[in-house]
C-alpha cells in the first residue's frame, strides 16, 4: 500500500504486512460454515465410539450385555454375593416350613419323662396346601 | 442434561461426561469444536470435501481417546488443533507428491485474468490467492501462519499444537510471511495493491 510505503519506507514493489493482513481479512470472511451432514456424521461417530465401547448413553437403550456382564449387573443391584446368599437361605427356610407337615416335639424331662406334644397347639394349616384349596381359594 | 448446563462445562469436563455415556455431551462438544477444526481444514487445504474428511477423521480421534483422556495434561481445543493441522500437513504433502495441478485438476487458483475490482470479488480473489500461496509455503510455515493470523491462536498455544517453542514459532511465522510476500510479489496490481 502507498500509505505504508511511504511511512515504513520499504521496498514499493513487495507485499506489506498490510497487504498480507488484507489477505488475511479476506480468507477469514471466506470461512465456511460445516455442513449439517458433516455435523450429523461426526455425532453418528460419537454414538458408534461409544456403543463399542459398552458404555450406557443415559438417554438411549441399554446395549445388550453378554450374559456374564448381565447377571454380574443383577448381583450388584441386589447387594452382590452376601446378600444374595442370605437370600437363597431366607427363601429356602421359608420354604421348608411352608410344606413341612405339623410336627411333634419332645420336651423330656418336662413331664416327668412323659412325651408331650406341641401338635395340638399347631394350626392346622394342611388344607390350605391342598390342590383344591388352591383352586377354591 | 439440560443444554444451558453443558453449554457452561469446559472441553475436558464435556468429554468426561461423553466418555461416560452422555450424549448431550456429545452434542455439545460437536457444535463447539468441529466447525474451528472444519474452519481450519479450510482454510490450510482450500478443498471443501478435504476439510470435511479432516474434521470427521480429527473428531473422531477424540471420540476414540476419550475414555483414556487424562485431566489437566492438555487442552483439549489443543490438541485437536493438533490432530487436524498434522491430517491437513499430510494431506498437503500427498498433494505436492503428485504435483498441485494433478491433485486439482480444475485450477484452485484465480485466473490470471479474473476480475477483483468489486470487493466481493476481490475477497474471494485475495483468500484464493492466500490459499495457494499457503499450499506453498513449507509445512510447518503454512501451519503456523494459519493458527495465528487465519484461526487467531496465540503463539504460545501454537506451539503447543505443534509441539514447538515459542521462539520456533515465531521464526516461522516470520520465514512464512516474507515466503509468502515473495510469492505474491508478482500479484499486487490483480489483487488489488495498487502503486
């Protein structure tokens, strides 16, 4: 530029820092914009990325776990081994006294040696385990 | 999540939250990274398809390395900076391997005879003409050139993308301005620099 020659007096044939900042100017203001398809495949990379890694995007479906994975999951949310242990024995010795029928007991030495019985003051709850006690309700 | 939260995290904080499964996110760092890397792609490679290769392929390193992304030992803006400058420089280097013409064969640069005295024209002549003397220019001159005086990085910032001292990049960058006043020595008048 003139001005700038005139000033800085350099050579008047070369491009000036001015000149070079004008093209500079220009090449910013040519800047184009991303296209949406561009934006749209760069997040259908983010999506893929992260599904292979088996992560769990908060607002999307689980991916599928492999089995080990699932049931290692369902163990945690129960409280993890102990907890599950105690579980089993709670539901077993619930079970065992459901379908265990009245039972006697001995109490020696109570009575004098006699054997007394504690079946009468069991309810009587053998109806109730029957087939047709389940179907009359 | 909602967006005016994400919109204030920093970059790292954002790719936590996408390394963790978030995809707003995601989102989030896509609207806020991709279109200065695309800018920048544009801007070093002049092609619009190439700039778009480059921002997919740049973005889609960090999606990769997000998980292993560890706190406060980069800027993330950083070095993605660096990831597309190097894409953009070996893009640029196969160019040169097949010759500019052979690469582009429909010219990237303005005819001789182009007309630049209306200002529109006369942008698009100058950043034409800017973008191939760049193509020109060493490597590391056109990418020092284009952080700081096309995407406005600092030099310090600079040097960390290109994993340079200050002091390297400033010699660069003064090396890659006289390169290219020397290119366009001869274009002054069609650019508009009058006498």
């Amino acid at each position: 530029m003139n001005t700038r020659n005139k000033t800085t007096g350099t050579e008047p044939d070369a491009p000036q820092d001015v000149e070079l900042d004008a093209l500079f100017v220009a090449a910013r203001q040519q800047g184009a914009a991303p296209s949406t398809a561009l934006m749209g495949r760069i997040l259908a990379d983010a999506y893929d990325v992260a599904e292979a890694r088996e992560i769990d995007p908060g607002d999307a479906p689980a991916p599928s776990l492999p089995a080990r994975g699932r049931i290692r999951r369902a163990l945690a949310a129960l409280g993890g081994w102990p907890a599950v242990a105690t579980l089993g024995a709670a539901t077993l010795a619930g079970l065992w006294i459901g379908y265990a029928p009245p039972f006697a007991m001995s109490l020696p030495g109570v009575t004098g040696g006699e054997e007394t019985t504690l079946a009468w003051a069991m309810p009587d709850i053998s109806p109730l385990l029957t087939e047709d006690a389940a179907v009359d309700g | 999540m909602p967006l005016d939260f994400i919109e204030e995290r920093s970059d790292e904080d954002l790719l936590a939250l996408y390394a963790g499964g978030d995809r707003t996110a995601a989102r989030a760092l896509t609207l806020r990274l991709a279109p200065r890397i695309h800018a920048l792609a544009s801007r070093m490679l002049g092609d619009g398809a190439e700039a778009e290769d480059v921002t997919q392929e740049a973005m889609l390193r960090l999606w990769k390395i997000a998980p292993d992304w560890r706190p406060g030992e980069a800027q993330v803006s950083t070095w993605l900076w660096r990831v597309a400058s190097n894409l953009c420089t070996d893009r640029l280097r196969r160019r040169r391997s097949v010759g500019w013409d052979i690469a582009f064969p429909e010219g990237t640069e303005p005819a001789a005879d182009a007309p630049s005295v209306e200002t529109g024209l006369q942008h698009r002549a100058r950043a034409a003409a800017l973008r191939a003397a760049l193509a020109n220019l060493p490597e590391r001159q056109c990418t020092a050139i284009t952080l700081r005086h096309l995407e406005g990085l600092p030099n310090p910032e600079i040097a960390d993308v290109m994993g340079l001292g200050v002091e390297a990049v400033e010699s660069l960058i003064a090396r890659g301005k006289r390169g290219l006043s020397a290119i366009l020595k001869g274009r002054r008048d069609e650019l508009g620099f009058e006498e």
